[in-house]
C-alpha cells in the first residue's frame, strides 16, 4: 500500500521549520530607540562619503549600518537606499548609462536585474546561465557583447558567486564596468573576498525574503569615491554634500533609506555571519544525503565560491530518472511536510512585458540563445533559506521525505483514488 501522505499516508513531518524573520529584543529595542528619539528621518546626507557629516556629530543608525556593512565586505564606501531595484539603477545612472546603451544581463533572475536598467532607458541585453551553478556563463558573454555594451551585471544567484575571475578578464579587456547583483548575496565570498565588493559595484536588497530584511530596503558598495559620491546624490535628489539644501545639481530620486529600516538592519547584520555559517553547514550536510538519490542532482559550488551565501537551496529535478513530472514532485513533497517549489515559470524574456512591441527590441529570439535559461525553469526545485536555519536533523527529514517520495515512485498510479 502506499505510504505517501498525499494519499493518505503518514507525513514524514509536522513540525514547521524556522519562521522568517528571525528577530528578538534587540530589535524591539532598536526600533524603541529611534522612536524616542524623534530623528526617524536621515537628515544627515554625506555620511556614506564623510561620517563626520553625521547630525549634531552622532551617527545616524543608516549612516552607521552603511559603514558596518561595506566593512564587512572589504569595500569602502556603502551607500543605502529604498530597494536593490533602485539600488541597481542608482549605479547605472550614476555610471552615466542611458539611452542607446546595453547592460548584459542572465535571464535566470527576478525581474529588477533586467528591469532596473529600462527604467533609465538602457536596454537589457539577455546572456545564458551555466545549468550546474544558475549563473551567467562566461563562455557565452563574448558574443553577448557589442559596441553598445557599458556593463555586464553577473547576479550571485542563490548566494553563489558567479564566475568574477572569467568575467571580469573579458570585461576588463574590453573595457567594459562589472556591476555585480549581489541581492541573494549577504554573507557569500569569491575567493575571500565579500560578494558585491569584487566590481565596480554591488548592489543589494534587503526585501522581506532576503537573508537580512528590514522589510524592504537596498544598499550599494563600491571602492570608487567619485561613483559613490554620485550614487548618494542621485539618492537624495540631486543634492551635494556642502551646497545650500536646496540646491539640485541632477536629476536624483527620493530613495533614502529611513533610521527605523537602519535600526532594524544593524541587529540583522550582527545576526549573519552566524546564520550563514549555518546555512552554509545544514546545506553542505543535505547535498550530501541528496547525492545518494537518483534524479536528484544539487547545484555544483566552484572552488572560487569560497562562502555560499544559500539564499536559496536548489537541485536540479531530472523527471525521466525519477519517474514522475516535477509538478507531481513538489505536490507529493509538500504533502509531506517539505516547503518546495518551482522557482522561476520562465526566463525573463518570456514575462509579457517584454512581448510589448512599443519597447522596439524583439526579446522573443533569446528563446533560442539561452537554452539553459530554458532549461532550468523546467528542472530546478527551491528550498527558502529559512529551511537551512533548522537543525541537522531536519535536514534529514528533507532527504528521507524525498527518498519517501521516489521508492514510492512505481506504486503511485495503482494508489491514487
């Protein structure tokens, strides 16, 4: 008879895994502590360049989460602002891109990576993905590349690092800027060194999903002085650091970050390193129980991915070999207590945005150049990273319930009602 719980079996699991956001008393009292203060709003614009233009000599809590969090890193300058979409923006028009430019970009990422560029009036330019890591494929960037071409935004997918080391010998050869999306990024490494302070720039999101979360909010890093002097600007309107308040010297955007967001995000950064650490231990512990089962295959992590940040953990589902459709996988795992899902329907190109003809580029011929892209919204199964906060022997119950759901694999048609 068959045991899975879809049909009426035992789930290998009741209990929920972590909640998220992990939060406590410091962070209550954080948020307590602006509030009494009366200084909800940043008035303090400069700090990101010179902390000494902090209010009344005390550092805002924005002003001092951009300085912890770019040391963190190993960058220098960091520079918080609403979103990671607005983040990436904020660079690019700070770079001077605009209209007549192309930024390459993989098609295997939420909809900002490509967006963010269009909303100044550059225009996305789709490369593959490598299907064993989900990033952008170095050997496919070249022909990716034209005379138009001012930046290549790899993103860290997942908290993966992306191949910087083959990217950045192209671009620096061509000499074209590296903007990294490092939104899935916090607490991941290339060769040592802080995801987002490899490039030119990161850029990062602190959205409610992220591994650190303030609700929403975003932050650049950048060892460039002169860039983050003009990201800061384009944050608040278009002022200057040392000009009369209301004098405007380019066309900036409102996208400060408030103290309550910079209250909440110093408590979440202290958090990391070990959160992360566990992460990093449960999803090393799961590959290897997952190995073991036959058409599941986990993503490779490269010898230069030195810290994997696991905003995501992914596996590549190979139907055939299983022997039955992912669609019936996820269902099946879900019955039996495991939160899973599909990930991405379809790259990018595919969203019915980029179908509008007024956009005068034809988005539709990316179908054939990025198979992989293609290919992985029809394999890969995601676990939210709140899953790796659990225990060791929660990971277990992932892989048994998985084990559960393939030796019952042959028995499912004769046991459904």
């Amino acid at each position: 008879m068959n045991d899975l719980a879809l049909y009426g079996g035992t789930p290998v699991r009741t209990k929920p895994f972590p909640h998220w956001p992990v939060f406590d008393d410091a962070e209550e009292k954080a948020l307590v502590e602006v509030l009494r203060s009366g200084q909800w709003w940043r008035y303090s614009m400069g700090e990101a360049i010179d902390p000494k233009c902090a209010v009344e000599g005390a550092q805002s809590k924005v002003g001092e989460f951009q300085k912890q969090f770019a040391r963190a890193l190993g960058a220098q300058f960091g520079i918080a602002c609403t979103t990671g979409t607005g983040a990436i923006e904020v660079v690019l028009k700070s770079m001077g891109i605009g209209p007549g430019d192309e930024v390459i970009v993989p098609p295997y990422t939420f909809v900002s990576t490509a967006t963010a560029p269009m909303l100044i009036g550059a225009t996305p330019v789709f490369c593959d993905i490598d299907i064993a890591t989900l990033n952008l494929d170095p050997s496919r960037l070249e022909e990716a590349i034209t005379p138009r071409t001012k930046a290549v935004m790899p993103v860290h997918f997942a908290g993966l690092a992306a191949d910087m080391g083959a990217i950045l010998e192209i671009c620096s050869r061509r000499g074209i800027a590296v903007i990294e999306d490092a939104c899935h990024g916090h607490g991941g490494t290339w060769n040592g060194r802080g995801l987002g302070a490899i490039g030119l720039a990161g850029a990062f999101s602190f959205q409610a999903s992220k591994n650190m979360t303030a609700g929403e909010g975003g932050l650049i890093v950048t060892d460039d002085a002169q860039l983050a002097e003009l990201c800061e600007s384009h944050i608040w309107v278009g002022r200057k650091v040392g000009r009369p308040w209301y004098e405007h010297h380019y066309l900036g955007w409102n996208y400060r970050l408030t103290e309550f967001q910079g209250a909440i995000l110093l408590e979440q950064l202290r958090r990391l390193p070990q959160q992360t650490a566990k992460r990093q231990a449960n999803a090393f512990y799961l590959t290897e129980q997952l190995k073991r089962i036959s058409g599941i295959r986990p993503l490779e992590v490269p010898s230069y991915a030195t810290g994997h940040a696991f905003h995501i953990y992914v596996f590549r589902f190979d139907e055939r070999e299983f022997g039955m459709s992912r669609a019936e996988f996820l269902q099946a795992l879900t019955a039996e207590g495991i939160p899973a899902s599909a990930g991405y329907a379809h790259p990018l190109y595919r969203n019915p945005l980029f179908q509008n003809p007024s956009l005068g580029r034809d988005y539709s011929r990316f179908g054939a150049l990025c198979p992989n892209s293609e290919r992985s919204c029809q394999e890969m199964v995601w676990l939210e990273h709140r899953v790796l906060l659990a225990e060791r022997k929660d990971m277990d119950d992932i892989a048994e319930a998985i084990q559960k759901v393939s030796r019952a694999v042959a028995r499912i048609p004769s046991s459904r009602p």
